[in-house]
C-alpha cells in the first residue's frame, strides 16, 4: 500500500531536486544523499547525518526530511509481523484479547520510558541515530494503534448513545489542552503524548463494528469529512513538504503566493494520486505475491538508479562551470584535508620545481587558474587545502585537527621546499589566526620560497547559491559596489612591502571597475559567498599567468 504513492512522489521529487534545487549551497547534496535513504526505508538513519538537527536550517530545504517518519513506520511494520506471530496471533484466533493487550501495554511502556531524561535510557534511545529519529522511541506511538485494533475487535463496545458525548468531550478537551499554559513546562511531552492519547481516545469510540444503525457518529457528515480525511491523509503526507520547498525556492519573498499556490498543488497531487494510485492501482492483483515483489524490485531498481545519476552528477558540478564541484581540487576529493602527492598532483609528477597551492575553501575556489598556469610552467602543482581550515603559523599548541593538518602542511612546505606557494584563506577567522597567515609568509621568505598570497575576492549575490540546471533567479549580467579593500595588517603582513619574492594578489583588480561583476551574460563569477566559480577562474587566468611568471623570474 505504502510504496506505488511513494515511488510516483519520489520520482517527481528527485527530477525537481536535479532540476531544481542548487548544487552551490549543498540544497541539492543533501536532497541526494537523503534520497537513498528514503527509498531504502532508513531516512531516520541518514538525514541526521546529512542535516542534522530535524529542526535546523538545513532540514527546512530537503524535500526528503519529512520521510523519516515513513522509515519509522515501515521499520515497525517489518518488526511488528514477527511479534504478532509468535505472541499474538494463537491468542485473538481463540477470541483471547487480554494477554494480547497486557503484552502489547508492556512493551508500549518499555518504548515511552526511552523518551525519559535517565542516562541509561538515554543511551539506549540513541542508538543508531538521535534520539528524535530513533524507532525505538517511536514504537509506542504505533504500539498504541495496535492496541486500539485489538480493543476494538474485542467484545469492549462503547455504546451508540454514549459516542456523540464522548467526541464533543474529547475535541473540547483538545481545544482546552492546546490553549492551557499548564503543558508549558512540559512541552516535549505534550508534542508527543497528548496527539498519540486523544487519536487513540478518537479512533476507539468512533469504532465502527458496531451495529447499532442510531449511531450518530456513523451516519454524521462531521464522521464522513474525517474519513475523507484520513483516506488522502497519506498522499497529503508524501506531497505536502516538497510541494512547499519548492514553492518557497520560486516565491522566496511572497510567503502567502508561496502557501497558496503549495496548498492548491498539494491537495490536486494528491488527489490525483489516491484515485489513480491508491483507490485503483493497489488492488490490482493485490493477491500475487510475485506480482507485488516484481514491481517493488522494479521500482527500487529506478528510486536507486535515479539516485545514482543525481549523486555522479553533482558531485562533478554537472559538467558546468558555474557550478559546485566543478573545480578541479573538489573533483578529486583533495578539498577536505587530504595529503596525497599523488592524488593531489597536476602537472608534470616528474618536474623537478613544485607549486603548492594551500588554505582553506579559497584555495579550491582559486585553485583551477593557478594548476592551469603551473602547468604551462612545466612545474608540477599540489594541492593541500582544507575546507574552514586556516593554513596559518601559530606559537600556541593546537591539537585539534585542523591544528594537526596545519603543522603537518607547514612541515610538508619546509621540508619540499617548493617554487612557489599559493596561500589563499578567507577572513573569517579570530586575529591570531589572521596574524598568523602573517607569520607563515615571513617563514617561507625566509627560506626563500617564493610566495603568492591571494585576498577574498569582492564576493557573488544570494543569487549565485540559488542557480540550478533548469532555475536561474536574478538577471544574467549582475554587478555589486566596490567593496573596502582588506588592510594587510589584518594579516600581520607589512603594506607597501618591497619583496620580489612576494606578491599580494587582490582579485577585485581584475573583477571591478567601476563596480564589481557578480555575473555577465549569464556567466556566473561566484558559487557562493566569496568562493569563485570555475568561470571565475577562467577570467582571472590571463592576470594569473602573468603573476606566476613573473614571480619565478625573480
């Protein structure tokens, strides 16, 4: 039942995420990654590794983070079979309920007591991911459910006349607990137990087994909306939070045109997709087996093929120099710490002069335009980059390991003793480490090793992070004012310094004018932020070039 609606949303929802979403800000990474999980039924497991935090920034731009929940139930209705056939299912065939529901209580209990603040129970309720996304929390939510059936298959009735009192109770007690400021201080136990204790409450007394025709919560319209309800309650599931990604991506700043046209998607798709789906195409040859186990197999074959076409292509930037992982460092997985001469290598390995290019995500982002001149140079270019790690000389101990890799790379340049090293960092960082990019300049000069040291670019738009395959918001050709020019003291460097062996490389020379270009003609410069695109690159190669030669003709 759960998997033809939810293979027709996923598809839709992968294609829009390819189609859709950025590869610059890592939106569409992580609608990727979270893809696989939920098509395997673990999005409980992989989405507080890919986004973290249900809750976070992050989650609130993954069209896939809602399917944790699905996970969650499709892990109980793998479990839960095997319980039922060798503690439940002789006992209610002999009309013997209350073993069954005693049990079933037990074990409900044991799955609530994990969501209490005791250090063991904590433990146990993290296992395998957060506490949020854990089943082992979740079961007692659907262990009620069950306990719910098997009351109301027994011969425990609540009479007709009583019914209609009972929900007019009932919902006015929900409108009571929701505006009470009692639940204040135990708002986690709200959110969790009073919905889970007034659905069961709900679904119990308005049982329909029973046979009395006076029933005035069988024959109501108020019954007949909630059952409509609860038919499309599962296609308004799978559809409600893509539809809304994607509706805020097109409308960022009309919230309400953003909410309107999201609902009218969500409740069309939906519909669609219980008459066609749910109402029709689930019970065709519901009874083969083979049938059933076929098109699963079918259909995780293309949930995972799709998977695997989103997941090569972004991680490449999709052949496009605008994009994300297009550069060439990033292409070879050398942006993340690694030091690897082989891997990390462009060029002639068999040159006797090297260029190392170092820092943080600016050195990737500046990376292709100094490999391409080193090699026109015969030399052979290095990577050693580290992503939100500064490369900077520091007099106090450092064991973190950015710490580590930063000794180890200063090491690796003493010790190599290149050409010519490229140091290129943001900004971001506290003084020390800005003065510190200082001190590792005066250490190499020292040893005479040529330098290039290369300042933050002026920086792209929110436009850059947004631009996707088939979406491209703002104009094609976008400009921003002159920023200030960063002060080299900032870096402990000396303004004005006369040094052959030293250049001081501000991108804005070549990027502004009278302003500066974010992008021209539909060329984006940036991916994000200050971090420069392949094209980018491209246009400062010529002005690189001649920085590189004359460097090393010195």
């Amino acid at each position: 039942r759960l998997f033809p609606a939810f293979l027709i949303v996923f598809v839709f929802t992968i294609i829009a995420s390819i189609l859709f979403l950025s590869p610059n800000v890592g939106v569409q990474q992580n609608a990727i990654k979270s893809s696989l999980g939920a098509t395997l039924g673990i999005s409980n497991f992989v989405i507080p590794r890919v986004t973290g935090d249900y809750f976070g920034a992050s989650g609130d731009t993954n069209p896939f983070q809602h399917t944790w929940s699905l996970s969650v139930e499709e892990q109980f209705y793998f479990l839960f079979p095997i319980i039922f056939l060798f503690f439940i299912h002789k006992k209610i065939r002999n009309g013997n309920f209350i073993p069954p529901i005693l049990f079933l209580g037990i074990l409900t209990i044991l799955s609530f007591s994990l969501l209490l603040p005791i250090d063991v129970l904590d433990r146990i309720s993290n296992v395998g991911t957060t506490e949020y996304f854990a089943p082992q929390n979740r079961a007692w939510e659907f262990l009620a459910g069950v306990i719910v059936a098997l009351l109301s298959a027994s011969r425990l009735k609540v009479r007709a006349k009583y019914k209609a009192r009972l929900l007019t109770t009932l919902c006015g007690l929900l409108v009571l607990i929701s505006a009470s400021s009692i639940f204040i201080f135990q708002t986690n136990f709200y959110q969790v137990i009073i919905p889970v204790m007034l659905a069961s409450i709900f679904l119990f007394i308005s049982d329909t087994s029973a046979t009395d025709s006076s029933s005035v919560v069988k024959y109501s319209r108020f019954r007949e909306s909630f059952v409509a309800m609860g038919d499309w309650s599962y296609s308004l599931y799978l559809w409600h939070w893509p539809i809304w990604i994607f509706a805020k991506l097109f409308f960022p700043e009309n919230r309400v045109a953003a909410l309107l046209i999201a609902s009218f998607f969500t409740f069309s798709l939906s519909a669609l997709t219980y008459k066609l789906i749910e109402t029709r195409y689930n019970f065709v040859k519901k009874d083969r087996m083979s049938y059933w186990i076929k098109f699963f197999l079918i259909g995780q074959t293309l949930a995972v093929s799709l998977f695997f076409v989103g997941y090569s292509g972004v991680t490449k930037g999709w052949g496009q120099d605008w994009a994300l992982n297009s550069h060439t460092i990033m292409r070879k997985g050398c942006d993340a710490g690694l030091i690897d001469f082989e891997k990390c290598s462009w060029g002639n390995p068999e040159a006797s002069d090297k260029v190392f290019i170092v820092g943080d995500s600016m050195s990737w982002a500046i990376g292709d335009a100094f490999i391409s001149s080193a090699m026109q140079q015969n030399l052979q270019a290095l990577s050693l980059t580290r992503n939100s790690c500064s490369i900077t000389k520091s007099t106090n101990e450092d064991l973190s390991e950015c710490g580590e890799w930063r000794e180890s790379v200063i090491g690796i340049l003493q010790s190599e003793r290149p050409k010519l090293v490229v140091i290129a960092n943001s900004i971001g960082y506290p003084e020390q480490d800005l003065q510190g990019m200082g001190k590792l300049v005066t250490l190499l000069r020292d040893s005479s090793i040529r330098v290039i040291f290369v300042t933050p670019p002026p920086g792209g738009d929110v436009y850059s992070g947004l631009r996707a395959l088939a979406f491209r918001p703002g104009e094609s050709s976008r400009e921003s004012v002159i920023p200030s020019k960063i002060e080299l003291s900032k870096y402990g460097l000396v303004e004005n310094r006369i040094d052959p062996g030293l250049i001081i490389y501000d991108p804005a020379e070549d990027l502004c004018d009278s302003k500066c270009i974010i992008a021209k003609d539909g060329k984006d410069y940036y991916n994000y932020g200050v971090h420069l695109s392949l094209y980018g690159n491209r246009v400062l190669q010529e002005s690189i070039n001649q920085k590189v030669e004359r460097i090393l003709q010195k």
